[in-house]
C-alpha cells in the first residue's frame, strides 16, 4: 500500500510525530492527578436529621415517618435505610448506578421540602452525598515538643551519675521509642531523681490546644490550594451545663420544656432601636445572651405567689465538658488530633507537598514558640507513592526481559550471552538499588542494538513509545494515575512487541528473498497489515466491554482496559510506521536458508547479494556449547511444533478433538483452582488473641467502633464494656 511507502519514504516525518508523542506523553505523566485508586462514582445520600434530647422512638415518630413517606417516592431509588438513635437520625439513599447525584441531591432536597412539620427544637436535615475523597489524606496529633537528642546529652553531661541510664534513650531511632524509654526511666528514678521531669514532654491544656488549632492552625491547612477542609478532633470541648433536680421542678409545678423556653428566649442580645442626641444618633442594644454561669442561675423561670423562681432554685449550673466522641492519643497520653481532606479530582501528592509545607513552617514558626509539634502520623501519599514504585519497578523488569528475550531468539551468539547479563544487572539494580539504574539498562540496550542487536533494538522501539503515549491517551481522557492503570500498562508491556516482531520478520523474511530494503519493508508491512489489525482488535475487544460496566467494580477496573487498549492500539500505529521506517535503515545483513545450509550474506542497495563465505552452522559452531544447546532446543522444539500442527490440522476430527480435549482441561484445572470462600466469621482470629486497632475511636451508641487495623505497637488500652448511652433502631426499605 502507498501509505507504508509513504512512511517509509519520510523518515523524518515519522521520527518527529514519534517524538511529540513521546513529548507531550512525557508532560501528560507530570501533570496527571495521582491517586491510589481511580475515582469510582458512588451513588449514595445520607440525610441527617439532629433533635438535641430526643429518644429514638420519638425521632422515628415525629421525623423519620415522615421522611420516609415522602423520600419513597425518588426516582431512581433503589435501596433507603433510615437509623434513629439519641438525639439524631440517618437516612440513607441508595440510586442505581448512573445516577447523577447532583439531581438526584436536587430531589431528595424539594422532597423534604415537602415533610409538613418539624419539632420546634429539631434542626434543619443536612443532606450530604458519599465521596471517597471524604477520608482524610493526612492526620497529625498536636502535642507538647518531646525533647531532642542535643537536650538529653546536655541533661547527661550536667547529671553524669544518670548518662548510663539516658544512653538507651538518647540512641532510641524515633521520638516515640525516646519518649517511651524516658517515661520507664522516670518511673523508676523519678522518686531518687525528680529533675528528670524536665526531659518528660511538657502537659498541655487540651482545650487552648484545640482552640489553637481551630484558629490558627486549621486556617493555614484550608489555604492549600487543593485541600477542601482540616478538622480537629480529641481533646475536650467546653459547654455550659444545667443540671435540673427534677423534684424541685416538680414542687414548683414546672416542666422542663418551660426550663428550655425561659433559657432559649433570654439568651440573646436584642436591638432597642436608636436614640438621638443632638446630631449624634446612639444604636442601642440589649445585652441578654449568658456569658458567665451566674447569668443563667439568675435567670427568672415563673412567679410563684408573687415570688420569683430562679434557675438555681431547681437546678444547678456548672462549665464542664462535651462527652469525647474521639480519642487521640500520643506518648500514653490525651492528645489532640487533626485531619486534612482533599477536594474532588486534586492531585494528592501535590496536595501533600503543600500539606509538608505548612506543617514544617508552622514546627519551625508559631508551634515552636508554643512548644508544641505538629506529628504527622497517617500519610495517603506513602501507600500511592510505594504502590506506583512497585507497578513501575515490575514495568522496568518487565521491559528488560521483553529485550533479553528478544535479543535470544533474534541475536543468539556469544556478545548475546555477553551483554544479557549486563542488561540483566542493571535491570535488578533498577529495583533492588535505585530506579535511575534503569538509564544504564536503556544505555546498554541502545549500544548492544547498534552493535549487533538491530531488531531486538527495532522492536523494543514499540514499548517507550506505546507506553508514554498511553498517558497521554490517559491524560486527554481525564484519567488519573493510580495503581490501577499502571498494573494494565505493567500487563500490557509483553503484549507491545507482538505486532513489531511479526511486522519486522516478515520484512526480514522478504529481504531473504533479495529484495531492497525499501522494497522489503514497504511490501513486508503490507503483507501482514490484515492479520496484525485482527490480532490487535481481538485483544482490545476483551477489554472494551469493561468500559460498559456502570458498577462499582467496572468503575474500578476501567483504567486497567484503557490503559491496556491504548499501549496496544499504540503498538499497531507504531509497528505501521516507526518499524518499516527503521528496518528498512537498520537491517542490512540477513540470511539465505537453502536445504539447510544457511549462509550470512550483505546486501547492497539494489538487492544484489555478496557471498562472505561464512556459513550459519559454522558461526554456531564456533559460539560454544551453551549456545549450542539452545539453538540445538529451539530448532527442535519449533520443528516439533511444526510437524504436530501438520498432523492435526490434516485431518478435521483432529482438530475437533484438541479443541475438546483444551477447553476441557481448561474448565478442569480452573475448577481445581478456583479459591476456596468462607464467611469471615469462621476465619477471623479469636477475640482472646490480641488486636491492634488504630487511629481513630468513636463511641457511638454506647460501644467502641474500631476504624481500621494498623500495625502499630505502641496502641494504648481503652476500657471495655461501656455503659450504654442509647438505643438503636434501623429500618430497611428496597425498591426493586
């Protein structure tokens, strides 16, 4: 066809789009957002609907009945659970796959609208839609600054009679084993030496901690360009708590809701107008809301006989604080914890950057004038940055190998098995040692190319080029870069060089033949142009039915078949192009097969063929016995091959019985290897085994609820068996 001629006749033309696609795939891998898992589209609203001091049947009474009456009727709606407990309720909404949750938001909100009634003291229900980019990207634990290495020596060098017992503190390899080494230290000597306090991290009052975190140290979080909020958590928050003696309500013939009107109407400050003087006018307000304990007790209730009832006569009134929803914990000690959430579609490790930058300037600025450190100890970037470390090891390894092959099938002689151990090395030094090993695998791969390895080098071209332009496929379809994509490319890279290699050694094949090298590659290419288009297209027609999959797993798995769609689509542009362009300029010696003799002849640019009277079997003769017993294997195995596809494809029952007898043993050996399932119960470690569990503890309708596991070993006790605060009732509705 004239279109391979024309790529072959303009060099130039094809070496440049190569490299822009190259260019702008390199700029496309810098500038896409990377995330550990793609963005999978959650259809899911939960409403929230809080009544401070109600039971949970009085909610489901007054509130969730009426939610639910109206909330049924959604389109779309697939599942609704609704959860009351004290003083809050939970409706969840579940649409079908596809749904778009803006407008599904939009009419769940005119739903409620519709809802006749509120109690008078219930809030406003808060609709909000699930997003995995709600958990946070980074928690830190604000506490006091624990003492650093140069402090303990100048405490071991002023106090030498305690330097032996400070050494195992001061070599600890991270400030948690230091301060816990301190603290055992103090325990025991602390009676005889009470100076070692000193080197204890200081207490801290958790209530000025947390308000300096909302105010000063929240903010500076928020302002990173990609950060969508930072909350604080642990630590106790202060309230003003009335008591009532419910006796002495009753002997004054008084309810607690007339207690509750009195305290909400007085606890305001109202406007009185404006008052002249002269050219002067005055804004005059009165001042009622409560600012001290006493206002409250002062508060007037009812007139009983011409007397006044007083807040303080029925009950009592304190400053004291919130019950903790949330443990944060650091050194064995009550601590206050923060958390950083990134927007929708940010870039996590460029937002971690920033996060990094705020904390190291805030250890280094305001927190050290407090004496106060900002310890990140959950970092999302840190699972990212491992998983794409290892799918981009195993693509280096991966690329390597593919060239080892090549060059042992295509080149096999003595510089072969000279340079396979080199690229070899290099390869699992990329790994093992640093990844910037793999320039030394790309340098050695170059050399042996032009030094004899010409169509290992020819066809290990398709793999930098398919792969780079699959991001910037990925990049132009507002893809991310997770683990998910890069697995499809690190699956995709064996697959690269299949239509190259089928391309080149029909050009090869050609060139035995005595035609020029133009003429070889132009024909070559075209002979074969049909069958490596259907072998492409089977391959991507396995993959592109996941692209159809709305669910949550076809969410996921979408970039594993675009990632590997692209590289092989991008294979067959570049075996049509870049391959003859390169073959017919690289490829000048071949070999003439002949009964068996086989004789290594050069060609010159008309076609004519110059005998250098060095026959084939002569140069594996002189190779070596290794070399030998590979040729030896190969040549076997392939006319084994041969000769067993002759025999059965001679005769149709033949061939009718392999198929049967494959896809039976296909079916047998996948059933013999189809994973065993069992509940989780039965499989999950005995409860008397001990359990670590992280981070993050919420009491919640009386019971613990542990996040998620970790592998620390410094969690700290937490008493069992709560005494139950709540009741709980959960109600299940399905639209089929």
């Amino acid at each position: 066809m004239k279109i391979f001629e024309s790529f072959i006749r303009n060099p130039v033309k094809v070496s440049v789009g190569a490299l822009i696609v190259v260019l702008f795939g390199s700029i496309s891998l810098v500038t896409m957002p990377k995330q550990l898992i793609p963005a999978v589209q959650n259809p899911i609203l939960s409403v929230e609907t809080r009544w401070p001091g109600a039971s949970p049947q009085e909610i489901e009474r007054e509130i969730v009945q009426e939610q639910e009456e109206q909330l049924a009727a959604i389109e779309g709606l697939v599942k609704m659970t609704s959860r009351c407990r004290d003083s809050s309720a939970d409706i969840t909404l579940e649409f079908a796959i596809g749904t778009d949750i803006e407008d599904a938001m939009m009419r769940v909100n005119t739903r409620l609208q519709q809802v006749r009634e509120y109690p008078i003291n219930a809030n406003e229900p808060v609709i909000e839609a699930s997003d995995v980019t709600d958990s946070p990207i980074a928690r830190f634990a604000l506490t006091s600054r624990p003492p650093t290495v140069e402090k303990i020596q100048n405490f071991q060098t002023a106090h030498p009679e305690l330097a032996n017992a400070l050494e195992p503190s001061r070599r600890a390899g991270n400030t948690g084993l230091r301060v816990f080494r301190l603290t055992q230290i103090y325990e025991q000597l602390g009676d005889q030496h009470p100076e070692l306090k000193e080197l204890l991290p200081a207490e801290v009052d958790l209530q000025d901690v947390r308000k300096i975190s909302e105010d000063l140290i929240e903010p500076q979080f928020e302002r990173v360009p990609g950060v969508s909020e930072a909350d604080t958590y642990g630590g106790q928050e202060e309230e003003l708590q009335v008591i009532v003696d419910p006796e002495r309500l009753a002997a004054r013939q008084l309810t607690i809701a007339d207690v509750r009107v009195a305290l909400g109407s007085q606890n305001k400050d109202t406007s009185a107008g404006n008052v002249w003087e002269g050219k002067r006018r005055w804004v005059v307000r009165t001042l009622g809301q409560f600012r001290d304990p006493e206002h409250v007790k002062q508060q007037v209730l009812a007139i009983e006989d011409g007397s006044p009832v007083y807040v303080r006569d029925v009950a009592e009134v304190q400053l004291a604080y919130k019950k903790q929803e949330s443990i944060s914990r650091r050194y064995g000690i009550a601590s206050n914890g923060l958390s950083v959430r990134r927007t929708s579609g940010a870039n996590v490790l460029e937002v971690m950057s920033g996060v990094q930058k705020v904390t190291e300037d805030l250890n280094n600025g305001l927190l050290k004038r407090l004496d106060l450190e900002l310890f990140q100890y959950y970092d999302e970037t840190e699972y990212i940055q491992s998983a794409i470390k290892i799918v981009q090891q195993n693509i280096f390894v991966g690329g390597a190998l593919t060239i080892i092959v090549l060059l042992m099938f295509l080149h096999l002689g003595r510089r072969t098995l000279l340079a396979v151990p080199l690229i070899a090395g290099s390869a699992v030094a990329c790994v093992f040692v640093s990844p910037w090993f793999f320039l030394v695998t790309l340098g050695l791969t170059l050399g042996v190319g032009f030094w004899f390895g010409r169509g290992a080098l020819i066809v290990g071209l398709a793999i930098p080029v398919s792969i780079i332009g699959t991001f910037l496929m990925l990049g132009l379809m507002g893809r991310s870069l997770n683990v998910i994509s890069l697995a499809g490319l690190a699956f995709a890279v064996g697959m690269l060089v299949d239509n190259a290699v089928v391309v080149l050694e029909n050009i090869y094949r050609r060139r035995q033949t005595g035609e020029s090298a133009f003429l070889a590659a132009s024909n070559g290419t075209q002979e074969v142009a049909g069958a490596v288009i259907a072998s492409t297209l089977t391959t991507i027609a396995v993959f592109i039915p996941v692209l159809f999959v709305q669910e949550t797993s076809g969410q996921l798995f979408r970039d594993i078949a675009l990632a590997i769609s692209c590289a092989v689509g991008l294979s067959l542009i570049v075996s049509f192009t870049l391959i003859p362009t390169a073959a017919a300029r690289l490829i000048t010696r071949v070999s003439f097969f002949n009964n068996g003799d086989t004789s290594s002849t050069h060609l010159n640019g008309a076609g004519t063929a110059t005998d250098e009277n060095v026959t084939h079997r002569s140069r594996i003769r002189e190779a070596g016995p290794f070399v030998r017993l590979i040729h030896g294997f190969g040549t076997g195995l392939s006319n084994g091959v041969t000769n067993l596809n002759r025999r059965i494809l001679a005769s149709s029952w033949r061939s009718a019985a392999l198929v049967v007898l494959m896809v039976t043993m296909s079916v047998g050996i996948s059933y013999l290897l189809w994973p065993y399932f069992e509940r989780l119960s039965n499989i999950w470690p005995p409860l008397s085994q001990p359990r670590c569990y992280l981070t993050t503890v919420r009491f919640e309708f009386g019971k613990l609820n542990a996040r998620s596991p970790c592998p620390a070993s410094f969690c700290d006790g937490i008493p069992s068996q709560p005494k139950p605060t709540s009741q709980f009732n959960n109600r299940i509705l399905r639209h089929n």
